[in-house]
C-alpha cells in the first residue's frame, strides 16, 4: 500500500477475492483494487461476485476459462465449439 499511496504503483489487483473481502478492504480503508481475478468460466459463473465488482467498476479477470478441460463433453460446449470449428 505505501507504494499505492507513494504514487509508484498506479493500480492493485487482487485474486480470488469475494464480496466479503473487497467489502472489508473498503471498511479498512484501502484503495479499490482495479481487477479481481476469479476462477469464471461457463460452468461457474459466479454472478454475485461479478456483479459486485461491475457496479464498483472493478474489472474481473477470468482463469480456467475452460474449467481445466474437466467438461469438454458437455453438450452445451460442444455445440459452441462446432459453430466456430471451421473459423479458423
């Protein structure tokens, strides 16, 4: 934080960070970071969180966009994937 406030650092990013956390940096009186990154993908959606961080203008940074490769079979996916299968 003292960098943040030194003005050598411009933003602060966190990960995994739910309502909760963010709301208790905001009672704590840290600045509001600029991305959360949180594991979001079709499968995991995580509506309330990425809500939360809309309306506060926090950006969110996805990771495991394909949850690991662990549901490539669900038809869903599959029928996505063959639309874009010849746009290559």
């Amino acid at each position: 934080m003292r960098l943040f406030h030194l003005l050598v650092c411009r933003s602060i990013g966190v990960s995994n960070f739910g309502v909760q956390h963010l709301e208790g940096l905001k009672k704590a009186g840290r600045p509001t970071p600029s991305v959360n990154q949180i594991e979001l993908h079709p499968l995991k959606r995580q509506q309330h969180i990425v809500d939360y961080c809309r309306q506060r203008g926090i950006a969110m940074m996805g990771y495991s966009p394909m949850a690991k490769g662990h549901k490539m079979n669900d038809e869903t996916l599959a029928a996505v994937a063959s639309r874009f299968e010849n746009h290559q």
